[in-house]
C-alpha cells in the first residue's frame, strides 16, 4: 500500500493598490499543490506600509522577511517572522535592524537550521550590507555584521546557501 502526500507548495503576495493603504505583507499557503489554498494571513503589523516581502521553506518552517517604513524621519526596517508547522500558525513579529538608519532591500537564505539575512542600511552614515544569522531556524539571531564596511554606497545584496 502506497500513500502519496503532495509536497507543498507556498506562495506569498502583498498589495499595493491604491485603494488599500498601508501596505501588507499576506501570506497564502498550499499543501497540496496548490488546489487548495488557505486564506489569507497578515503577517505585518504596522500602520505605515510593508513592502518587499521574500519567503523562504526549510522543512516545516517558513521564514518571511519584509521592509516597513518607520517614520519618515527615521526611515525603515527589516522584519522577520516565522513558522515552524508548515504555515499555519506564525510567531512574533523580530525587528532585525532596529536602527534609525533607512534598511532596505532585504534578502534571505536558509540552510538545514541556519537562517541567513542581508539588506542595505544607511545607519552607519553611507550604505552599507548588513548581515545576520541564526543558527536556531530563526528562534533568535546572532549580533548584526557590517559586511561591506567601506566608503562607497554599498546596496543591493544578494544571498546563496548550500543546503546544510
Ligand atoms: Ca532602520
Ligand atoms: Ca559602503
């Protein structure tokens, strides 16, 4: 006797239409490849908008990574959650920049249990690539890295991982 289980399959949108202010970052998942799919989440939680959601599927968990505007003053961060049953239930909400510099363009990778992140953040004075890891499936992160540390404007990291 064979029993097939579909492997899942995720997929993630946001809107940004001008008929829905702020901005969101939804999440929908399929686990049967896609003839079902679950309603909608709202993973963000802020009253300004949520922008340039990536996802990323190890195992069972799902890692979500997002931009949201702060203020105008004191620019953006880089958002972080997760879910360690497929989807269907996510944990808090982890700011991983947390400066008053602008962090933007976040990029992220997974490797079995590590999960690795990058974006550009103006905090130190010029664009610099920040980086931070966790080696607990994004239970909690090691201290942030400036990776680039140099005087030009450094943006628009990227980020490989070999699967661990
Ligand atoms: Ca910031
Ligand atoms: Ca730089």
């Amino acid at each position: 006797m064979y029993i097939f289980k579909p492997l899942p399959s995720w997929l993630i949108h946001y809107l940004n239409s001008s008929d829905e202010k702020p901005t969101k970052v939804f999440f929908r998942a399929s686990t049967d490849g896609g003839d079902n799919i679950i309603p909608t989440e709202t993973l963000s939680n802020n009253p300004s908008d949520s922008f340039e959601p990536k996802i990323n599927v190890s195992g069972n968990s799902v890692h979500v990574i997002w931009t949201e505007l702060q203020a105008l003053l004191t620019g953006h961060d880089i958002f972080f959650r997760r879910s360690t049953d497929d989807g269907d239930s996510f944990g808090p909400i982890i700011n991983l920049s947390d400066n008053s510099g602008n962090s933007t363009v976040p990029e992220m990778s997974t490797s079995g249990t590590d999960v690795y992140v990058v974006w550009q953040d103006t905090d130190p004075g010029n664009n610099e690539i920040f980086f931070r890891r966790s080696t607990v499936n994004g239970d909690n992160f090691d201290a942030t890295q400036n990776i680039s540390d140099s005087a030009g404007i450094s943006h628009t990291p990227q980020l490989a991982s070999t699967i661990g």
